[in-house]
C-alpha cells in the first residue's frame, strides 16, 4: 500500500448539525471552524504530510445569504490569523496555502490570505491547503487558460502537454503530492461536490455518516486504518 501522504476534506453538515442541535447557524460555524483545527492537528500529529480542506466552495459563495457569508468571513480571517501567529504552525513548519477564485473574496478577506501565505511561504515540512471560493470545474478551465497563453506567448509546442505539466498549472501544483492519497466527507452525502475534480481521478473515498462537528480523533484513526486496508488500484 501507498504511504497516505495527502488528506483532503470535505466538511459537510454544519447547518443540519445546527438544525438538530436548536443552535444557530453562527454558532454552527463556529464549532465547525474549530473542529477544522483540531482535524488538521490530528492529522499533522500523525504524519500527514498534506492537508486540504474544502473551506468554501464557489457554489456557496454565491448562494448562501449575505449573513451566513459575513459570519464564514469573519471565522476565515479569525483563522487565518490565529494560523499565522500559532506557534504550532512555525515550530512544526506548516506551509498555508489557499486555493479558489479569490478575487471574488472581499478585500479584508483576501490581504488576511496574503500575509499568512507569505509569512509561512518558507516552510516545506507540512502542507495545508484550504479551498476558499473554490471549484475544481474552474481551476481546470484556468488551468487550460493558462496553457493556451504560455503556448502562444512563447511558442511553445502543444505536444509538450502531458498530465505532469497540465499539474503544475493547477492550484497544488507546486508542492509535494498535489494528488490526495484520501478524501473524506462527512454528512453522510456521497459526492465530490467539484473538490479536486482532476486530482481525485484515483483517490481513494472515505464518507462518514456524522456531521462535520461531531469527527472525533478516533475517527481520523479509523479513517488511517480504513485506509491502510485497502489496495489502490489507480484504474487497473
């Protein structure tokens, strides 16, 4: 078996979470927002060596209401500081990444991105990639973009084209296994929901029928386990 290397995340079911519990969707968040800390510890604690979590799909952004929006901001830029100034983030030297559209993010949004990717842009021990305004349908297209203008602006041959250069075009291109070994979702849905259309195409799937606030550390155990049972077949 294949040493797990890459984890990707699809935290699904804080709102029914909140309906269940007779909360409010703010506080939903909140705990939802929290439990992505604790995931990604777990999960560093144990040698992961990437993280991505589907923080806020494009789908949403442009759906959800205005105040659900303004309190996922407001928790996104909380985070990301929090991240920043964490000193588990530079003792175990975390590399933060965000991937998605994110000139569609509010600027306040978009320069508290800048100043954690920068400030932890040295470090290649550890890998965490968080999805904001993302959609995997959308990074191929810009993908595809900008391999049409490199073609053209420096006449390059379109034969040079093969999956190992169409990766590094993509978001993770450029960091160690930009393909995740595992997705799991939580919720209890069985899609992708456009998370990481192309680098999924082998990945192996994990859904978990609780709501995201409810994963345990037990679970990311398990999940490992279940994991390291089975045989990847890559297509064959």
């Amino acid at each position: 078996m294949i040493e797990l290397r890459h984890i990707g995340f699809i935290p699904d079911g804080n709102r029914r979470w909140a309906k269940l519990r007779g909360i409010s969707i703010t506080e939903a968040y909140r705990v939802g927002a929290d439990k992505v800390e604790n995931v990604i510890e777990w999960c560093f604690e144990r040698d992961i060596k990437v993280v991505t979590v589907y923080v806020l799909s494009m789908e949403n952004l442009l759906k959800r209401s205005s105040l659900e929006l303004q309190v996922l901001f407001k928790l996104i830029k909380e985070k990301l500081r929090k991240l920043r100034t964490s000193s588990k983030v530079h003792d175990k030297k975390i590399h933060v990444k965000i991937i998605g559209a994110r000139e569609l993010l509010p600027r306040d949004v978009v320069n508290e991105i800048e100043i954690t990717e920068k400030e932890t842009k040295i470090y290649d021990k550890y890998y965490l990639n968080l999805a904001i305004a993302y959609s995997g349908r959308l990074e191929i297209i810009n993908a595809v973009r900008s391999i049409i203008e490199d073609v053209v602006k420096r006449k390059l041959s379109p034969e040079i084209l093969n999956e190992e250069v169409f990766t590094k075009y993509l978001y993770l291109g450029d960091i160690p296994y930009p393909y995740p070994d595992l997705i799991v979702r939580t919720g209890g849905e069985y899609r992708l929901s456009n998370f990481l259309l192309y680098e999924a195409a082998y990945s192996e799937l994990v859904f978990l029928n609780k709501y995201w606030p409810e994963i345990e550390e037990r679970d990311i155990d398990m999940i490992i386990q279940e994991y390291y049972r089975r045989e990847r077949r890559y297509g064959r």
